[in-house]
C-alpha cells in the first residue's frame, strides 16, 4: 500500500520481529531461483491468515546473512492476537527462521519508511583454530586481531559522506550517501565483533568495511588507509567482501510512539551488554 494510503475498512497492520539463520536462503528477498526468508515467512502468515499474506522488511539481507531483530509489517483482514501470529507461524517455519514478536500496530507504520537508524554486528572468531560449532555463524580469523588499529580506523567512518569505496558493484541506490551513527569494534574472549549504526546501508556496505577494518587489524594496512578509501570513492581500492557467515542485523530503531519492543541486541551467544574491555 502507497505510504499515507488509508487501508480498507477491516483490514489491520501488523509488525513483526523475526529472527533467522541466513546460510539456507539466498537472502531476505524473494527470489524465484533460490529460497528465500521472505517466501518461508509468507507461506506461514497465510496458513495463519487462512488467506495470502505479503510481506515487508526493514531492510533486505543478503544471501547468507543472519538477523536477530529483523522488522516486518504486513496487511489482512484476518483478526489475530500476537501469540496466535507468534505460534502459528512458527508452527509452520523452518527451524532456521522465527518469529519473536508480533502485533498489531498503526496504520502509518512502514518497516522500512519509518525506521530511523539500522544497526549490525559482524562476529569474528579470532582463534587459532577453526570453529566447528560456530561454523556458519562466526567468520574466522586465524591471524591475531589488533581491535585498537581497528577502532581507530572506525573514527574515520562517522558522519553523512560517500560510501562508494564500500558499495556493492549491485547496488541499486540512488545515492551513495549514507550517515554513520556509530562504529566500534569489541573483544568478548577469541571473539571480536563489529558494530555498526547508520539511517541505512548500501549493497554489501558492511561486509566491504569489516573486509578493509581486517586488513588494519593484521597491521597489513594503517588506519589512516580507511579515510584514504573513503576520499576515492574507488570501490576497486578498497579490500576484498568480508563472507557473510558473521553478519547479522541486531536492531532497528523506531519512533518510540509506534510501541515497538526494545530488545537486546543479538546473536544469542553474545552477552546482553558489550564494552571496549577486552576480557
């Protein structure tokens, strides 16, 4: 429905949160080649709906990307509580998908148009060692991490500026503008995690930072290399694309007034409250 539209007398919107596991799906969006969140969760709104249910997100993850707070809306006319959206859709979802939370909401609210900010963490296992429980959930770094270098070089990545030293070669944005809220890097034992706050995101904007931020990490490049990056705007410069196994979106920050739930970020196995203390 066009945004300011009124919906027709009996219809409601809904908001969701999902949590997923990316490595099964070619990413959020619907796609006809290739499995999708999108299509599993609107396979299991319609059984609930007893009717078909479309769906839309705060932002669309790339194929193999996780998420523990992503943000749906969606439209019906069939009268449910949140438990019963909650329940039932996660009666017919694959383990790998999950709704967390669900109700009805305002009409004015849009998923993605109504989001102020969007923020992600990129989880590194730095060990010695590959990890095997966390295979596809961590990317794994062999070589020791200097996560100072690092911070130094996230200074450089604060503000409105050009990200097109960071954009994917498919992205479809109008403008390669994006303002950065905040970026720091932590330790929590062999892991090391990327966060990062923006009002949006280019195509693989994040997996190219986190690409360049390991290449200071292992004192291969300096952190003045990042603001260098940044004033060419020369994709070609820039390290390679970070894999998608550590990606995950965390939140998804909304006018209070809509009521949305504030959770803690994500993934599960990280703790609730992150600082810059290594542990």
């Amino acid at each position: 429905m066009p945004e300011g539209q009124q919906l027709p007398s009996g219809v409601s919107r809904y908001a969701a949160i999902v949590q997923y596991q990316g490595a099964d799906f070619c990413g959020f969006q619907r796609q006809k080649h290739s499995p999708s969140v999108q299509q599993e969760i609107e396979t299991a709104l319609s059984y609930v709906a007893n009717c078909p249910v479309i769906i839309h997100c705060a932002g669309r993850t790339d194929s193999a990307v996780h998420a523990s707070h992503q943000v749906i809306h969606f439209d019906t006319a069939a009268e449910r509580s949140g438990y019963s959206w909650v329940q039932g859709a996660n009666s017919q979802l694959p383990n790998s998908i999950a709704l967390i939370w669900a109700d009805k909401i305002t009409q004015d609210f849009h998923s993605r148009f109504s989001a102020g900010a969007r923020t992600y963490r990129y989880v590194i296992d730095n060990s010695l060692t590959r990890p095997a429980i966390m295979s596809g959930a961590v990317t794994w770094v062999k070589k020791p991490l200097d996560i100072s270098l690092m911070q130094e070089s996230c200074e450089y990545l604060l503000g409105e500026q050009d990200f097109s030293a960071f954009r994917g070669s498919g992205c479809q944005s109008n403008s390669p503008y994006r303002n950065v809220h905040q970026a720091k890097v932590f330790r929590r034992g062999d892991l090391v995690i990327f966060e990062i706050t923006a009002n949006a995101f280019l195509l693989h904007m994040v997996r190219n930072i986190v690409g360049s931020l390991l290449e200071v990490g292992v004192a291969r490049q300096q952190p003045q290399w990042i603001q260098a990056l940044l004033a060419q705007g020369d994709r070609c410069k820039s390290a390679a694309t970070a894999a998608p196994d550590g990606l995950y979106l965390v939140a998804v920050d909304y006018p209070a007034t809509f009521g949305l739930p504030m959770l803690a970020k994500g993934p599960v196995f990280l703790p609730a409250t992150l600082n810059n203390t290594e542990e």
